[in-house]
C-alpha cells in the first residue's frame, strides 16, 4: 500500500431521494429547471419540503422490512440502496460483506398519540403516580420503542442491503452529518478501509420536531423564500425537509480493481465547533477551515446555510470575503435536512464535477452567480443552525 499523502478516496456511488425527486437524472433537471417543492400550507404556519411519493418495493422488497421502520429509516435505506446500485456493489456479497458504514441519524419519531394522551391525562388531573409508567408499557410496543434508536438506520440498511462490514452511527445534528464523512475520510486514508457507504437521512414532516425547532425561533414560517432573502422575523430559519443523501466512498485501488468508475475523489474533510456567544467567532471558525481546505479562491461553494438569522448573517459574511466563485444554498431548492445537509451536498459537488458543470442559481437577491465555467473542484460547507461548523473538498479524478 501506498504512503497516506498519496492515497486517493474516490466517491463510486451516489444515492438521492428529496423534494425534488429520486435518482440523479431527476435531482440535475429539477436543479436546472430551479424546481422548488415546497409545501405552506399542510403543516401552516410552518414552511415544509417534503418527499414525494417513493416506490419503496424498488429497495426494500419485503413488505414486512418496510412496516418495521419509520419514515425516515425507509427513506435511508431507500437512499442507500440507490447508492450501492449507482457504485455498482448492489448484491456483490463479497463486498458488501466487508463494507463499512457510516451513518448520521436523528433520534427517531415520536408516537403523538399517546403523548397528547398523556399530556392531556396530566392536564386533566387524572394522572396517578405510575400512569407514566403504565401508558408507556400498555400505548408503546417493543417494537415501536426500538424504532427510536438512532442506530436501526445502519441496522435495516444491513438487514435489507447485506451491508454487514463495521457500523458507525453519529448523532448531534449537522455536526454529526460533517463527522460521519470526517471519520470515514480518515480510515480510509489510514487503510483501515477499502470501501465505505456513508450518509444520513431525515423526515421532516413531522409536527413534533416542527414544535421543537419552533421553541427556538429556527423554523420558517407562512411563506418560502430563498436561503439569502430570508431576513429576520419569521422570514429567517431553515424549512425542514425530508430525504436521504449517500455515498459510495472507495480507495481508487480497490475502485481499478473492480473496474469501477469515478464521480470525483473527496480530498478532504475539516470540522470544529466556534464560540458562538463571542461576536464574529462563527467567521473566525469558518477562516480557519477553509485555510485547511486548501481551495482556489474561485472554487464553487455549495453551502447548507439554514436561513437562520445569526449564523447566516457570520456565515454570509464570510462567503463574500473568502470567495471569489459561485455560492449555491441548498437549502433554496431542497429545505433542511439537518444530519443529512452535508451529505446532500457532497452528492451534488461530485454530480457537478462528474457532469462538467455547476447547476444554475436560484436566487432572488443577486448573491449567487451565474457561471458556465466546468469545475476541477467544489467546497461543500455546513454551518449548523445552532452548533458545529465543516467543510470538504470534492475535486475531479
């Protein structure tokens, strides 16, 4: 094996399932076309992308395994499988037998059922000393209670896939989705991996996390505007999305071998967290990663900026100092997906980079730039809506 400096990571594989539909021929038109699928009115007054209608029998042929998982756990396994069928693995027990994966995940859903039972017995003053205990052991199955564990993404990917190397699961939000990259980057510079599937994915139609995100004024609310024109008020914070992003990552030997071809190769994977309570220390954090990263000044930046209001403003800021290239928000035309945002943004930089061009921009107050130029290489950023900050380099092979 080759010394470290020299090994190259290339990404094989690319699976997406979004708003904007499954697939990648389907993601590159609806960019183009700037398509924006967003809903105001089903969970008013809250702004949602949601994913259209799947055929999730394509993915996940037993019915029995779809049943088990929740939204967001069908929508990642989807996902994932569209990955190992684009890396070309899909089946081939070999490899699948020794790939590693990684996942970013959330905590699972919530039965709002039996909480509102709860709450309201509470309310009503009819809760005895152990009713807690008695609702959730005659309202919860076992089954359903499991169903919450971060980690049964990997489990059913496993289960449905045959991926059955080392398993990884991150959580913490976006910072999980930049670690989770991060972590495999690193094995497999080091050579303690050959091939890695690595991603996340979120339901966003859930009135539960729309409730949280809305106790710290984070969730957009009445009607959608682009990432760079929501200014403050309700018109700032990001609109939860649904959908699942993975890739394929592969050291470019075992890639020949195989025969094997690339989208790009990942070069390179930066995180910190700033100091948020000192002014100007989310810019600071952010210069710093981006010295790491060793881009050209007109590199493209495809950032999952979420729209909310402080970490935008720094973060803005920052783009315009740093960059002389062409900025796109991604969560204009796809919403957030939270532990997802940064895997969404990888596919797209090695999709850009595969197909020779950056997708156009879609934006209503002049930031993001118009280019017809065909990128050798793309930075992807995320800068959490509350905490953690990351960047890669995605560069063509």
């Amino acid at each position: 094996m080759s010394d470290k400096s020299a090994r190259e990571i290339w990404i094989t594989g690319i699976g997406l399932a979004s708003s904007l539909g499954e697939g990648l021929d389907q993601h590159w038109e609806a960019l183009e076309a700037r398509r924006v699928n967003a809903d105001e009115a089903g969970f008013a007054p809250f702004v949602v992308h949601p994913i259209p209608k799947l055929s999730f029998d394509a993915q996940i042929p037993k019915k029995g395994d779809q049943r088990q998982m929740e939204s967001w756990q069908r929508i990642g396994t989807y996902a994932a499988g569209l990955a190992l069928d684009s890396a070309g693995v899909k089946g081939n027990t070999e490899i699948l037998s020794r790939m590693d994966m990684i996942i970013a995940a959330g905590g699972g859903e919530r039965d709002l059922a039996v909480d509102s039972g709860i709450l309201n017995q509470q309310a009503q003053g009819n809760a005895s000393p152990t009713m807690l205990n008695e609702r959730l052991m005659s309202d919860l199955r076992p089954t359903l209670f499991l169903a919450q564990l971060s980690n049964l993404l990997a489990g059913n990917i496993s289960i449905v896939h045959g991926v059955t190397g080392s398993s990884r699961t991150f959580m913490g939000e976006e910072a999980a989705g930049v670690d989770a990259f991060r972590i495999a980057l690193a094995r497999m510079m080091s050579g303690q991996s050959d091939i890695a599937l690595v991603g996340a994915a979120h339901n966003g139609e859930r009135k539960d996390l729309l409730m949280l995100y809305e106790f710290g004024s984070f969730a957009l609310k009445d009607k959608f505007a682009p990432v760079w024109a929501r200014s403050g008020g309700d018109s700032q914070g990001f609109a939860l999305a649904s959908g699942g992003a993975f890739l394929v990552l592969e050291q470019k030997e075992h890639a020949i071998a195989r025969g094997a071809k690339p989208f790009a190769k990942l070069t390179q994977v930066v995180a910190d967290h700033s100091r948020r309570k000192e002014k100007g220390g989310l810019a600071a954090t952010l210069r710093s990663l981006w010295a790491k990263l060793n881009a050209k000044p007109d590199t493209p930046i495809l950032t999952g900026a979420t729209g909310a209001a402080d970490a935008t403003a720094e973060e803005r800021a920052f783009l315009a100092d740093v960059s002389h290239g062409p900025v796109r928000a991604l969560g204009t035309s796809f919403g957030h997906l939270m532990e997802g945002q940064f895997a969404l943004g990888l596919a797209l930089a090695a999709l850009s980079i595969a197909r020779g061009k950056l997708f156009p921009a879609n934006d209503s107050t002049g930031f993001e730039l118009e280019t017809s130029a065909s990128p050798s290489q793309i930075a992807v950023v995320t800068t959490g809506h509350w905490r953690g900050e990351g960047m890669a380099l995605v560069e063509s092979v």
